[in-house]
C-alpha cells in the first residue's frame, strides 16, 4: 500500500526551533485558570497552546467543556500571550464557532477519529478553508482508520496537517493508560514520510511519572514534537488529573530532554 499526499511543512504553520511543544490543560475549566496556566507556559517558552473547550468523554457524568462559553477566554489568552491555540473540534457546528474567535490550529480527537462519516461532516465543513488541521489516532489500534481521516481532510483540501500520536485503548492490563504500540505510528510515518508527527504522552501515559521517557522515546524516533497537558494546579484539575503536570514541571521536563537532545 502507499499514499501519496502533498503535506505542508509544518514550520511554516507552527514556527518553532528544536522540538515543537503545545502545552495546555486538558480542559478549559475557568477564565482564571487558563490565563494563569497559560502565561506560565509563555514563560516556558512554548510554541503553542491548547485545550478542551468540548469535552468528549467517555462516560457522562464528567465535565464535558464550558463549549462557545470558553472561546472569548481563549482569544484573550491568544491576545495576551501572542502564542497560536490549538482546540479539538468534533463537529461541523464547533469548526464554524472555533474559526469565528480565531483558533489558530484545529485537531480532530481520538473519539472522532473513529468515525469516517463523522470524520467526513468535518472535512465536508473544512472545504475551502485554509487553517491547518491536527488528526489524533483513533481509540482503536487501526492504522487504516487514521490514514483514512487524513485521506478525507486531504481531499477537502487540507494541506497543513499533522498527525498526533495519543497511544491506543486495551483490555489488558498495562502500565499505560493508552499503551503506545509505536510500530503503528513508525508505519504510518513509513507511509507518509512528510506527514509530521506529534508525541501526545499525556493521554499514552496517563500518569505524570512517564511523561520523560514516553516524550524521550518519541524524539529519539524523529517526531517532530508534543501535545502535552499541562495545569497550574494538576491535582485539582476537572479532567485528566493524574496526567497533567505544572508549568514548572513541563519546564524541567524539557531540560532533561536537553541532555540527551542538545540541538533543542
Ligand atoms: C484531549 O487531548 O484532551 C483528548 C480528549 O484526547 P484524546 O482525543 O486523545 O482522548
Ligand atoms: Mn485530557
């Protein structure tokens, strides 16, 4: 099998030197908290920002995302930091309002990813427009289900894309919240050489603890960077407690890579 698809780079969409870094809480959870968490991040010098605005979750009962609510805060945050923002959008409808407060760079969730009609309402919605688009893997490990959402984002006319590695659901019991099962982004990347791709070892790891080595790994296999979660106050977060860490953390995170990556 090969494909053939015309990517853009992707410095010319996110500028960055070294490895490319998108932190942010998982959620947007209060004006408050993500303007803090976010200059904080600026501080770190991150090269972009993210978070959950619509929340997918799994099971309902969990905050699910403030919604449009949330958009003014971030072209505040956008305004006051100068930095790109990235949200997840999983529907026709949340593309529309994300373009209309100035989001910088759409990504399109593991949950969505799932679901070629789905995935096809988005693309269908994305005609047209130029704003580059990040595509996660799906839940599933199913290399074909990711390559096909980037066919149909490609032929909408997506040329600035990329893709981002958020590991894969199991029964078995594992160390990993989303063990990352790395030979199905290494062939997804054999396949698509210009395709960028993107660590997200928050959702593979699941916990704080393996975050250096997962992130590590990826750029000792070429990834071109991480979306990583990231909360002024982790154990207090709405979702994704567990795996988030502190602006501070991410700070030393990225020194320790250092070491072993000294061009960063
Ligand atoms: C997220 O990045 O906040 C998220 C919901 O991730 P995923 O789609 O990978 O589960
Ligand atoms: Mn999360």
């Amino acid at each position: 099998m090969s494909v053939q698809l015309d990517i853009a780079d992707l410095k010319t969409w996110l500028p960055h030197q070294g490895p490319l870094v998108i932190a942010g809480p998982c959620s947007a959870e209060t004006e408050e908290q993500l303007f803090e968490t976010c200059l904080k991040l600026k501080e770190v010098g991150v090269h972009a920002l993210r978070a959950g605005i619509w929340k997918p979750r799994t099971r309902p009962g969990s905050f699910e995302g403030h919604g449009a609510k949330a958009l003014p805060w971030v072209q505040a945050v956008k305004k006051a930091t100068g930095l790109p923002f990235c949200i997840e959008v999983a529907t026709p409808q949340h593309i529309e309002l994300a373009l209309k407060h100035e989001v910088d760079v759409l990504w399109i969730g593991a949950r969505t990813t799932v679901n070629p009609f789905n995935v096809q309402d988005i693309a269908d919605a994305l005609r047209g427009v130029d704003v580059p688009v990040m595509i996660k893997n799906p839940v599933n490990p199913d290399l074909k289900l990711w390559l096909g959402a980037i066919e149909r984002l490609h032929g909408a006319g997506i040329r600035k894309m990329a893709v981002i590695h958020r590991g894969f659901s199991t029964y078995e019991e594992s160390k990993y919240r989303n063990p990352p099962m790395w030979q199905i982004p290494i062939e997804l990347k054999r396949l698509l050489p210009n395709m960028p791709l993107i660590c997200d070892p928050s959702h593979i790891a699941g916990r704080r603890d393996l975050l250096l080595r997962i992130v590590q790994k990826a750029l000792d296999l070429n990834y071109e960077g991480m979306m990583i979660e990231v909360h002024r106050n982790p154990k207090e977060a709405w979702s994704d407690a567990e795996q988030q860490i502190t602006p501070y953390s991410l700070r030393e995170l990225l020194q320790r890579l250092e070491l072993r990556h000294p061009n960063i």
